[in-house]
C-alpha cells in the first residue's frame, strides 16, 4: 500500500498563517523520510483558517526542500481558470522538478458566488464546463488538441520532455467518469462523502480508457485519519478535528481549537451538533496503529485501490506528525 498526504495547511487557534505554512513545509520534509509517496496541497479562498490560495506556489516551496516525494495539486480548482494558463504552471513546475509532479485537478467553485466572482474577475463561468475544460488541459499539457479545435495552434510552454500526469477529483460516480472517459488519474475523497465511495471506483476502473495521460487506471482514496500510541490519545486529538469539522459546517470559521477549547464548550452542544459529530466520523479513521491499521486494509479491499492520501487537521502539530510517524511504521 502506498501513504500519501493531503495538506490544507489548517490554521490552530493563536497561529498566524505564516506559522501554518511554515508547518506544511516541515510536515512535507516528515513524510518524506517516512517513505510517503505524494505530498499534496489543497486550494481555498477567502478563508480565515486554511493557509493555501495559490497551490502551485506552494508546491514549488515543498519541491525545492524535499528530494524525492512527489508533489501536486489537491486540487487546482479549473473552472476559475484557463485551461492554458493551467498548462504552463504544471509544465513549468516540471521543468524544476522532472518526475515529481502531479496535477490535481477540482470542480469546486472555490468558495461563496462573490469569491466565485472575485476569482474569475465576474466573467460567468458554467461548472458545467469542467469536462471540456479537463479535455483542453489535457490537449495543451500533451499538445494533442484536434485539429479543429480554436487554440489548436497555441502551445503550452516550456516544451518539457515529462509532462505532469493528470487527476481529477470527485466525489461521485459523475466525476469518476470523466476521469475514466478522459484516461486521467481519480482521486476519491472519502474524507468529504463516504457514501458514494465504492460506486466511484468501480465506475472509474470499468469505463477507464487509456489517454495520452495514462496508460491504466489509477486511484486514491482521501481519508482523514489521526493515529496515536493509545486509543484515549486519539481520541484527545481528534476532538480537535471533530469541532473543526462542525464549524466548517455551520460556517463559524476554519481555525482548529484546542482540546482544551473543546472540553470547554461540550456542554454547549446540541443534540444536533453531536450527531453531526458522529456521523462525520464515518470519514475518519481513529485509533492506535494496530485500528488504523486494521480499518485501513479493510477499506482497502473495499475500494480496490493500492494508495491512501491521508488528511489530518487537528490542533497539535507535534502529536499530527507522530500520528503520521505512527501511521508509517504500522503500513509503510
């Protein structure tokens, strides 16, 4: 099995951004000498909590302090942006680092219809045109547009001997499929919408066809997990997670509070905010090693796919690289 990680540079409480970027440069080194495969980084705007709105920027910080793990984009958000423009970031980001990048790709709209709007400059994109837009960033990137396509003509640059392969991230069989119709790579985040998890591979693997990006089909799954040495420790921590996973919910903020923070406010909860606590834990994984472990492979043959892109957004930076450490020597 391979271990991957997927990193939103969250923001603790009494934390600048700096700090949280500073973290995901350190956490990018961690994973590397842990073995981890991919180091990835997410994208949002207009957020007082996640540190990351220009993921290609901080790909190439992660790239230029690390030798060997490959780093990506998880994901660019397209259809805020030109295909073309898209292109030229991967291929220069593959210029610096041949063979260690990879270009995730999202169909978000990156926020509310004002950030929306801020971030295409109030030129009225369609979501609905992130297949076409998809296919285009495929032809630029591979310079493999049809003939008759406008911008046939115009080529991506530099002209890199290794282009970035492609992903796609979903949520559904509907994503998985233009993955599978395109030939990209597909990325499932459990970590957001469990329920629709098996129904995605499987639509993906069956209707794959080999492109110019990929010759075969391959996965990840996305998963939030929070592994330390005892079950009570583990629980301490994902706490942690729990309450920032309510807020972002209800739309109270993206910074991680305390454990401290979140034994104090317990009582406050409703009998709705406990549920919804409890059923986001169907998208984590918890525990010690051996749980984690035991949980991890179980998914694995419930989803057919051979690598895990790990996400952990709790509070205590120290105890999330020792679940990381944790989670490493138990599979890797």
């Amino acid at each position: 099995m391979k271990l991957s990680v997927l990193d939103q540079s969250p923001i603790s409480m009494g934390e600048t951004p700096e700090a949280a970027l500073q973290h995901t440069l350190e956490l990018a080194k961690w994973t590397e000498e842990l073995g981890y495969h991919r180091y990835w980084v997410a994208e949002h705007h207009n957020t007082n909590g996640l540190s990351i709105s220009a993921p290609e920027i901080v790909m190439t910080r992660i790239a230029s302090v690390t030798s060997r793990i490959r780093v990506g984009s998880g994901g660019i958000l397209l259809p805020q942006y030109s295909a073309y423009k898209v292109a030229e970031i991967g291929k220069t980001l593959a210029a610096f680092f041949p063979d260690r990048i990879d270009l995730g790709i999202g169909n978000s709209p990156g926020g509310s219809p004002q950030t929306r709007a801020a971030l295409t400059d109030n030129q009225n994109r369609s979501l609905a045109e992130f297949p076409r837009q998809a296919a285009d960033l495929q032809g630029f990137l591979h310079n493999s547009l049809p003939r008759d396509h406008d911008f046939r003509l115009v080529k991506a640059t530099p002209r890199v001997n290794q282009v970035p392969p492609l992903w796609i991230l979903g949520l559904s069989a509907r994503s998985a499929n233009y993955a599978a119709e395109l030939g990209t790579g597909f990325i499932f985040g459990h970590f957001i919408n469990p329920e629709k998890g098996v129904k995605a591979l499987q639509t993906y693997r069956e209707n794959f066809t080999p492109s110019v990006s990929m010759e075969n089909p391959q996965s990840i799954v996305c998963i939030f997990i929070v592994c330390a040495e005892t079950e009570e420790e583990a629980e301490e921590h994902a706490l942690t997670q729990d309450k920032w996973l309510l807020n972002v919910s209800k739309g109270l903020g993206t910074k991680v509070t305390s454990s401290k923070a979140v034994h104090r406010d317990m009582d406050k909860l409703s009998a709705e905010d406990r549920e919804i606590i409890q059923k986001n834990r169907e998208r984590c994984i918890i525990g010690t090693p051996e749980t984690v472990k035991q949980q991890l492979l179980e998914l694995q043959k419930k989803y057919q796919t051979d690598e895990f892109m790990v996400i952990n957004n709790t509070f205590d930076f120290e105890a999330k690289k020792k679940s990381y450490r944790l989670l490493a020597e138990a599979m890797l």
